[in-house]
C-alpha cells in the first residue's frame, strides 16, 4: 500500500542506521562523504565487488552483510555507470532498485545521496525518494493471509541523507502528489469489478472536491438528455448504469484555455454480444486503465497546486450481454449526431470516448485534448508492451508527447492517421462502423475518434500494453501500472506551467 514505506532527509552527517546505501560509479569510486561514513570499511567495496563480479553498472548492486569498522546492519553498493551518462529518470530507478532490496528486516534504512564527485541535486534527492514510495507499492487489499514463501508488506523508514535537508523537502513535495496521483490509478486498476463498477468509479472520483476539484457526474438520464447514444449503447447491457464524471481543475489564469483529459472507463468488458473467449477475461477489470489515469492525474494537479486550467472527464460503463445489450447491426446516434453501425460489440471504448470526447470538445473548447485508452490488442502486436501507441492531428503536441515520453520513462511512439484509412470504416448503412477489418485495427480506431474531436487538437494514446499486465520494472511491481500520470503531470508543467 501507499504507506508501505516512509522516506524523510537528514544531513550528511547524521549516523547511518541499519542498512546504508551508498553508490558508486563504474570504477567503483565513491564520493567523500560516503567514504568519511565508511572509514576503513570503503576498502570493503572493491574487495566484495572482485569476489562479486561487481562492475558498477548502472542499477547494479552488491550487497555486504555486517561489514566490519561500521555500525550497520548492511551496506548496499548501487552502480550508477557512467556519471556523465545520468538522466533525470535514473534517479527514479535508483529509489526502485533501493526499495528493491530492502525486507522486513530492513527496518531501519539510511541512503547517502552522493554521487562520485559531488552530492545529488536536491531534485535528484526527491526522484530518489519517489522511486523508493513507488517501488514499496502493493494491492494487498483482500488478502488475508500470507502463503508460504510470500513476502509480508514491506514497512520501513528510510533516511535519505543530502546536503540541504530543507530545500530537499521542498523539491520532494510536487513528486510526492504526482506518486500519490500514480498510487491512486494503480489502486482503482487493480481492484475488482465487483468494487469498481461505474457508479463506485464516480463516487471515488468525487473525493477530488477535497483538493478543490470541481467535480460533476452525469447520470443515464442527463447523458440521455444530451444524446450520448454511442456511451448509452454500452452501457445497456449492464445492471449497473453508466456515469460520466467531469473533473475541472482551475489554477491557472482565469478565462484561459483549459488542457483537457478524457479516459475510457470500461469497468469490465466481457465484450458483450461479441463475447470475448473466457481465457483471461479476468485482465478485463483493467479496462478503465485510461480512467484511472485521469484521475489520477487529476489528483496530482490539484494536490501540488498546478498553475493550470485542467478538464478531466471519463466516460465510465459495463460492456455485458444480458438481454439488452446492444446487437451487432444496431445504428446508434453519437451526441454529435453523426450514425455508428455496430459490427463488433466488443469495440466498445471508441464508442465511449467519442462522446465524451465531442462533450469536452464543444463544452470546453480547449487548448488540446488527449485521450487514454486501453482500446487495442492490435497496438501490443504493433509496438508490444514498451510503448503506448501515440495517433494526433498535431505535430507539435505529438513532439511534446514524445519528448515528455522519453524524459519520464512513460514512452509514446507516434502511429500513422489519414483518409486512406477512412474507407475501412465506411458504412453503407450509417455513417461509420464501429470497427473495420483486422488490418491497421489501432490505426482505424484511433480514425474512428479522430472524427469526433470537432478539429480540436487532439492526440490518443492507446495504453492496452503499458496500463495493466505490462512488464514489471524498477519503480513498479503491481499488475496495474498506473501508466500516464507521470507523463501527463509533466506535459501539463513543461507546457503550461513554463510559460
């Protein structure tokens, strides 16, 4: 859970406790600090790191149990390989790695913040202490009991050490929002359906308004009253109805443009009449992961004050089969008026966000919108489980996607759009199909949205990969990634907050 593990900042000079954690670069030199705290004990380093193989690669560690001259439990020895090679990421993996090594005995946790040839930065310091909150992180909601061999809980108190412990703290405090915001979309990824069904979805969202998120939900009736027929659509095959949740955060300049963010909510898609197969229809809870990143994201604005105008809106449904779930052949009315024939019941999201979408467009007209979903098995054959899927009208916020992408870690690769694809989706029945052949599937759905974004610059990014079941890493060890938040918060600091 989120408080699996508390990280505060001392001074160099307080004594180490427990285990130390020290680094070292790749010819295994340390900085002064580390050694003055180590004394005799730092010749230790390159005696374990021959009999080890340690070569201070980065990420790499050696670990020394009860090492002679200090008084500490462990010494943990991380590689940072080349220093001049360091990006600001790293830092977040090295807060992972630490977490990753650490146990139940590992109570008590001293990290010196130094490199080879001078302390990290403070905002080095604060990645460090997010990689080490966001590694500890577990769902362990619903168990009540330990198997044999299963770790417990991870409980620790770790003590970052830095040059200057209050200018930490403040470099540590936006970062600590933007994990809580991560922390709250891998908890609503990883919990139940039978939990998180939509009105539940809604009601969680509502808990924004404490950090002054102005937060409205829209009901079958008012979505109705708007002609939301492709959401509603969805949404009728379930006992539990569908909600939309609109999510408005205003601290930037008053009247300015807002940035916008629209997530597929589908709390659990059997596929409906186009039912699924029964193999892994479990992972099908997952399938609000663009939700939860909104909300997440939400939270993480608004908890650090972010000098922004934000909408966040999520469109939230059940895709199931009872007796009146929508047919393939059935022709719903978008509320932007335009007619979809549904060929595949199961290509549901599109259906979803292209309401919410044409709702944010018209309502808010806002700067960009960027929708999150986990739309497409076809993205995974596409770029597997490494990248999410980036589709725009709009080279310069796909570059700034791209950029912001590749600065946290949350990679994008940019697909293609364009009218040649559009005579996949063409219906001589209605307006467009829902879905086209199986050639191009993600490009075609991301074709689909594109038509009810009403000319706002706009970019989708197709998460099905990296949302839920992706590769676990340094900083995530959960089912549920809680992918976007990160990317997101700094895409909203590097574009509008700059300024």
């Amino acid at each position: 859970m989120s408080d699996a593990i508390k990280v505060g900042f001392v001074p160099f000079s307080a004594a180490p406790k427990g285990v130390l954690v020290v680094f070292c670069d790749e010819t295994l030199k340390i900085g002064s600090v580390t050694r003055n705290a180590l004394g005799k004990s730092a010749d230790l380093i390159k005696r374990a790191a021959e009999a080890n193989q340690f070569k201070g690669k980065t990420a790499s560690t050696l670990d020394i149990l009860a090492p002679e001259g200090v008084k500490i439990q462990r010494l943990l020895v991380v590689g940072i390989g080349k220093a001049a090679e360091l990006k600001d990421k790293d830092f977040l993996k090295f807060g992972g790695v630490i977490a990753g090594k650490l146990n139940r005995a590992s109570k008590a946790t001293t990290v010196l913040a130094e490199l080879p040839e001078a302390a990290m930065s403070t905002e080095q310091a604060a990645a460090l202490a997010t990689g080490l909150k966001l590694r500890a992180y577990q769902f362990t909601r619903y168990k009540t009991k330990k198997k044999d061999g299963e770790d417990a809980p991870l409980k620790a108190e770790v003590s970052v050490a830095v040059a200057d412990v209050a200018a930490a703290r403040k470099a540590l405090a936006p970062s600590a929002h933007v994990a809580d915001g991560v922390i709250m979309a891998r908890d609503l990824v990883n919990e139940p359906p039978n939990v998180l069904y939509p009105e539940e979805f809604a009601r969680r969202a509502t808990a924004l308004r404490k950090l002054g998120v102005e937060v409205s939900v829209l009901d079958v009736k008012a979505m109705t009253k708007l002609g939301m027929g492709a959401l509603l659509g969805v949404a009728q095959g379930s006992a539990r109805p569908g909600r939309m949740v609109v999510m408005r955060w205003n601290g930037g300049k008053s009247g300015e443009q807002p940035m916008a963010f629209i997530g597929k909510g589908v709390c659990f898609d059997t596929g409906g009449i186009s039912i699924k197969p029964s193999g892994s229809m479990e992972d099908m809870k997952g399938d609000m992961g663009g939700a939860a990143c909104v909300v997440g994201l939400m939270h993480a604005l608004a908890a650090r004050k972010a000098r922004a105008n934000v909408v966040g809106a999520i469109g939230l449904v059940e895709n199931m089969p009872d007796g009146n779930a929508q047919r393939p052949g059935d022709i719903v009315t978008s509320m932007s008026g335009q007619t979809i024939e549904i060929i595949n019941t199961d290509a549901e999201g599109r259906l979803v966000l292209a309401d919410v979408l044409w709702y944010v467009a018209t309502k808010f007209k806002p700067k960009f919108m960027i929708d999150l979903a986990t739309l497409t098995g076809a993205i995974m054959v596409a770029l597997g489980t490494e990248y999410a899927g980036l589709f725009s009208n709009n080279d310069e916020l796909a570059e700034r996607l791209f950029k912001v992408g590749n600065a946290t870690g949350e990679r994008v690769w940019r697909m293609p759009l364009g009218p040649e694809y559009d005579k996949l989706i063409d219906s001589q029945f209605a307006d467009m199909k829902n879905t086209g052949s199986r050639h191009g599937g993600s490009i075609t759905a991301a074709q689909f949205l594109q038509r009810f974004v009403d000319g706002t610059p706009w970019a989708h990014l197709d998460i099905a990969g990296t949302a839920m079941g992706a590769p676990k890493s340094e900083i995530n060890q959960s089912w549920g990634s809680g992918y976007g938040v990160r990317l997101l918060d700094r895409l909203v600091a590097d574009y509008y907050e700059a300024k």
